[in-house]
C-alpha cells in the first residue's frame, strides 16, 4: 500500500509540474496563436539556470554558486526569459509554420550546446550533486516527496489562477484579438508585435518555471531531460486537452502523462522481449498518434477554449460559446 500511495505521489508530482509548462504554452498557442516548437529550450534553461546557481561547487562545469533556493529558482526562470526574449526577437516576424521550424531549430541547437559545452553545462554526464531544499530537516524518502508534492501544487495553482485572471482582463481579449485578426487590432492602435513578445517571454518563464522544479524534484538535469521529444509531450498534452482552455490545459497534461507512465508499464510487463528494446520508440510512435488522431477526430480537443460574448440588446448579459474556432 505504501509503494503504492508513494507511486501516486511521484505521479502527481512529474503531471503537475508538466501541468505548469503546459499552462506556459497555452498562453502562447492557445492564446496568442505562437506556434512555439522550441519548449524543450525553456524548459531546459529553467532546469539548467536553476541547479546552476542552486547547487554546490562542483568541478567541471560553470555553476556551483549556493544560491538561496528561491533566488536560483528565479534565476532559472529568469534564464528561460532572456532566452524567450532573444529568440523572440530574431522569430516572432514569422507566421505559423516558419515560426514553427524556427522554434524548433532553437530546441535542437540548445539540446546540442547543452550536450557538447562540457566546461559550462557538465556535457553527457550533466549537472549532479544539487542539494534538495529543505533536505537536512525532511530527508530523502516519502515525507520530502510529500511536501515537496504540496509545494508544486500551491506553485500550480498560483500559475492558473494568474493565467485565469490574465485571460479575463483586457490583456487577455488583445491577446485573442490579435490571434484572430491581427489587421484589425493594429488598426485599432495595438502593436501586434509587442504583445506577442510580452506573451512569447511570458509563456517561457512559466516553462522555465516548471523546468526549474524538475530540476529541483530529481536533483539532476542532463542532455537526456531536454531531448525534443518533451517538446511533442507537451503539444500532445495541450491538444488533447483544448487549446485555449487552462482547465482543459491542466486535464491534458495529467491525461497524455498518464498514457505514456501506463504504456511503458503495459510495453515492459506484457510485450515480448523483443519489443521491450523499442519500448522508447513505440511510445513516441504513441504520442504521435494521440497528436494526429485528435486533429482529425477533435482539434478543438476535450475541453474546447470557452469564449464570453456579450448578447446584443441586452446589458450586461453573456453567454458561453464552446469549441469558438
């Protein structure tokens, strides 16, 4: 019993903080109607900026500053910022499929330097030895999973209820408006491109966000934990539970997360051994499927954007329209 309730909190842990990237991507796509392929960058430089200032010092690699936990965390996500606001500036002028492959192209130069930079990243054998906050007082085993589970819930929560409040208020609307029509918000006086750099870096810090617990809850980030397949993870997450929609945002993450924890049980417990060497493969084959499957069945997802119309002739009357496309 006990395996199991510590299971179900390792599970709750990894769904949640995927929960937060994706509530970062659904501020662009959802939206703002930035195509970001590049997740992986942001997600990568939250964790790598985060045990880089956090941990202790360590030879072989830059980093090793004992930061207060907190201040490393910022740094990580302040680490994601920059680079969001970089790369937003050289990408954000294309549209959809460019911006796409550009984005995309920024994932897999970071996951390279990331690799390949030894005297600044650790290389292939990454960044170790992080000291897990608050350690020495919970230590290692069930009791620290649990606290540290409630913390990334009260960090999950704060996120959606700024990323409610932001969809809500006028910012919000401009955000839509410009994902809608662009033409017409800049007649009106808006400057297109400055809102979707303000969206682009915001949705990055939240990725880095997350980036950063995922660093803090394993101890540990290398190569490996920034591959563009996490990428895809999180798309697959967003689209299955409905662009535009942060409940549907969050209810996609722990979905897709639950899909892929129960494929690579089933593949390991039930396939022959011969297809247990291709576990990895038939997963990614997997999320590609789940992607391409719901564009074609539901690509509005299970949990479509639920937009606020006001009803004409009526004051201060709304209405919800469902699956707004």
């Amino acid at each position: 019993m006990i395996g199991i309730i510590s299971y179900l909190v390792f599970f709750t842990t990894v769904a949640s903080i995927l929960g937060i990237a994706v509530l970062g991507l659904n501020l662009q796509w959802g939206n703002t109607g930035l195509f970001n392929g590049g997740v992986v960058a942001s997600f990568g430089a939250g964790a790598y900026g985060t045990l880089m200032l956090g941990g202790p010092a360590q030879d072989g690699h830059l980093g090793g500053f004992g930061l207060f936990y907190p201040l490393a965390l910022l740094g990580g996500m302040l680490a994601a910022g920059v680079l969001a606001w970089i790369v937003g500036k050289l990408t954000l002028r294309l549209r959809h499929d460019y911006l796409a492959i550009a984005t995309f192209g920024v994932a897999v130069a970071f996951e390279n330097v990331m690799r390949n930079a030894t005297s600044i990243t650790g290389g292939a054998q990454g960044i170790r030895g992080f000291e897990r906050p608050l350690r020495d007082v919970l230590g290692d085993g069930f009791t620290y999973n649990a606290v540290f589970l409630a913390g990334v819930l009260v960090v999950l929560l704060l996120v959606y209820v700024f990323l409610e409040r932001l969809t809500v208020s006028p910012f919000g609307r401009l955000l839509r408006a410009i994902r809608e029509d662009e033409t017409a918000a800049r007649s009106l006086g808006k400057s297109p491109d400055r809102i979707r750099l303000i969206s682009f870096v915001t949705g990055s810090v939240i990725i880095g966000l997350a980036g950063g617990l995922y660093g803090t809850f394993y101890a540990f980030v290398s190569p490996q934990d920034v591959l563009p397949i996490l990428t895809f993870q999180i798309w697959a997450m967003l689209i299955v539970g409905g662009a535009g929609n942060t409940r549907g945002a969050l209810a996609g993450a722990f979905l897709i997360w639950g899909a892929w924890t129960f494929s690579g049980w089933a593949l390991s417990r039930f396939a022959p051994v011969e297809a247990q060497l291709y576990t990895g493969s038939i997963q990614f084959v997997l999320i590609g499927m789940v992607i391409v499957g719901m564009l074609l069945w539901r690509p509005q997802g299970l949990f479509p954007e639920r937009l606020i119309v006001s009803q004409p002739g009526r004051n201060r009357e709304k209405t919800q329209v469902e699956g707004f496309t």
